[in-house]
C-alpha cells in the first residue's frame, strides 16, 4: 500500500484497505469524522463493519490486537476504535516490551479483517508511524487554519447541509465560532433551517442566529472605541492577541462590526427613521447602544462611510498578506479615534 502523507482538515480521506489510522490532535469532530469516513469507505464496498470501541487509558492491548485478529462474529470486518490512544502507548516500568513496539509488530502485519483506529489528543511520533503509514494512515486533527475553516464552511454547506454560504457570510461565521469545525458544522445545521427555501446563507443570517463562542471580552474592543481614545484600545488588542490567543481576525471583525454599526445608524437617522427600529434592527443593547447612537448622530454621515470603508480595507489588505495583522489594526483603531474623538 502506497504511504499516504499526514494532513488536515482537507487532506484526502484514507480508503477502505486501510488497516491502522491514527488521529491525532485536539479537534474531536475531526478524529470523529475520519472515523465515519473510514466506516463509510469500508460500506461503499459492500461491507458493514462492526464497531468496537475501547478506552486507551484502561484497557490491555493485548486484548485490542486479540480483537483485531479475531473474526467478527456477525460482521466480515471490524472497526477497533481505541480513544485516549496516548495512554495506551505510553511506556510502564513494569512492562517487558514497550507498548509501541507490539503495536509496530502488529502494522507490519495487520489483519485483513480489522481496521485499528488509534485516536489521542497529544501524540509523540516515532517508528511507529512509519510502521503505520505503509498499512493505512497518520492524521494531524487540529483546527485548521481560517481559511481553510472558510472554505471548509462552504464546501460542507452544500454537501451535507444541501444549501450555499457566501464567503464573506462564511467568513463572519468563522469569525464568529473560530475554526472549529465542530462548531461550525452545528451552526452551519441552524442557518440552512433558517435560510428555508432560498437556500442561501446570507452574512445577515448569520448575524442574527450565530452568537460568539470565543470569550466576550473580545466586544470590550467596542466599548473602548467608541470612547475616542486609541491607547486602551490597542493595549486591548495586544492582550487579547499575545495573552489570551485570540485571531486578529476576530478583533478586525469587532471593529468592523462597530463601523458598520455606526454608518447604518447615522443614515438611518438622516432618513428619519425611529431610533427604536434602529435599536432593534442593529440589535443595540446595554452602555454601548447610547454610545452608538450619539456618535452617529454626531459624526457626519460622510465621516461614518469612510470609517467603515477603512475598516472594510483593513479587513481585504489582512486577508491577502498586505503588511503586518497587528499594525494594520493599530492603523485603523487611529483612523477610529480620528472620526470618534
């Protein structure tokens, strides 16, 4: 069997004649979904495997490799699912062979009527993998990156959820959930509910059905802006960056969000409509909705659209490697406090 190289989210599923996987990383929707596709792989040839699970961190491996080498009775293969497989190959004082040593034994000759999936959160490669690559698999399961989260968003849209997401609605669900996909999967569930007969997934609807994941403290950016003074905000953004590991791009998104906040507000003034409907259609709430509502009533109209076409640019300039993430907010928390101030 041909080696079949690590990767993530968008790596091509191993086949049905793979014999050991090992799913490795801290997204559990991801080892959970290799596992289906291995299932499913296996069915696709008219074969209907039967599951047998064990947990890593009590279990013998000696009984998982008898499992792996006796027949089913009821099915003509089998999955052994083996989770926390981090603890299964850990090495014991009191063991005379090291656990990873069996398990390399066993890949070098697998049975034909087994599929062992070793699935762990942290995992330390060796022999072992190379072992197992030659019969099978070895993939990393860790959030992807955001564009790729993004992509992934739209191609599971459709595919499973048998509706379209726009990429910038896919990007604001990103920004919204991170790249967890686990987490957009289950969003991406309500939104083609929500979306009814159109079908399409507009940046709106994700709006009004998704609320963040991430840590609040993250809208603190907001509030701060909104009080003109560029200093607090980008210490703020500095600590949610370097301390607490928020994306740049979700801390983009907050101010983004402020801006078109802002300019919808002042038009909408400017046309004479009630600042109740306002309130309710631009989901204003709390210390910030009077903050918002006194700015654009304020700031010249003119002032607010350019504000939110430089937070729009920032956005399209972060997004295609046009200079640094973190300066570039800095630049636009300046261009804030110029039109706020």
């Amino acid at each position: 069997m041909a080696k079949r190289a690590s990767s993530g989210a968008a790596r091509s599923l191993p086949g049905a004649d793979a014999r050991i996987l090992i799913l490795h990383g801290k997204d559990e929707f991801l080892r959970a979904m290799h596992t289906d596709a291995a299932r499913k792989a296996l069915a696709d040839t008219g074969v209907d495997p039967e599951i047998v699970r064990y947990d890593g961190s009590s279990a013998s491996l000696a009984d998982i490799l008898d499992d792996c080498r006796s027949p089913g009775l009821l099915a003509g293969h089998r999955i052994v699912v083996v989770d926390n497989a981090e603890d299964l190959v850990a090495d014991r004082a009191d063991a005379t062979v090291r656990p990873r040593d069996l398990l390399q034994r066993y890949a070098e000759n697998p049975s034909e009527d087994a599929t062992l999936i070793l699935r762990a959160e942290t995992w330390r490669p060796g022999n072992l993998d190379k072992a197992v690559e030659a019969v099978g698999a070895v993939v990393k399961c860790d959030a992807p990156r955001e564009e790729d989260a993004i992509s992934w968003a739209i191609r599971r849209a459709e595919k499973r959820h048998g509706t379209r997401i726009a990429q910038d609605a896919a990007a604001t669900l990103v920004a919204l959930t991170g790249a967890s996909l686990g987490r957009i999967d289950a969003e991406l569930g309500k939104l083609a509910a929500a979306a009814g007969d159109e079908g399409v997934i507009s940046t709106a609807l994700v709006h009004e059905f998704v609320g963040l994941s991430r840590e609040e403290t993250v809208w603190q950016i907001q509030e701060l802006m909104l009080r003109g003074e560029p200093g607090p905000v980008i210490a703020k953004i500095s600590e949610l960056i370097t301390v607490s590991r928020q994306p740049a791009l979700l801390c983009r998104f907050a101010l983004a969000d402020l801006a078109r906040k802002l300019h919808a507000a002042g038009a909408g003034m400017a046309a004479g409509v009630p600042v109740a409907t306002l309130e309710k259609s631009l989901r204003l709430w709390g210390p910030a909705k009077f903050a918002v509502l006194d700015a654009a009533k304020r700031i010249h109209p003119g002032n607010l659209a350019r504000l939110l076409r430089d937070a729009v640019d920032a956005d399209v300039a972060a997004k295609t490697g046009q200079g640094d993430e973190v300066r570039g907010l800095e630049r636009l928390v300046v261009q804030f406090a110029s039109v706020l101030g």
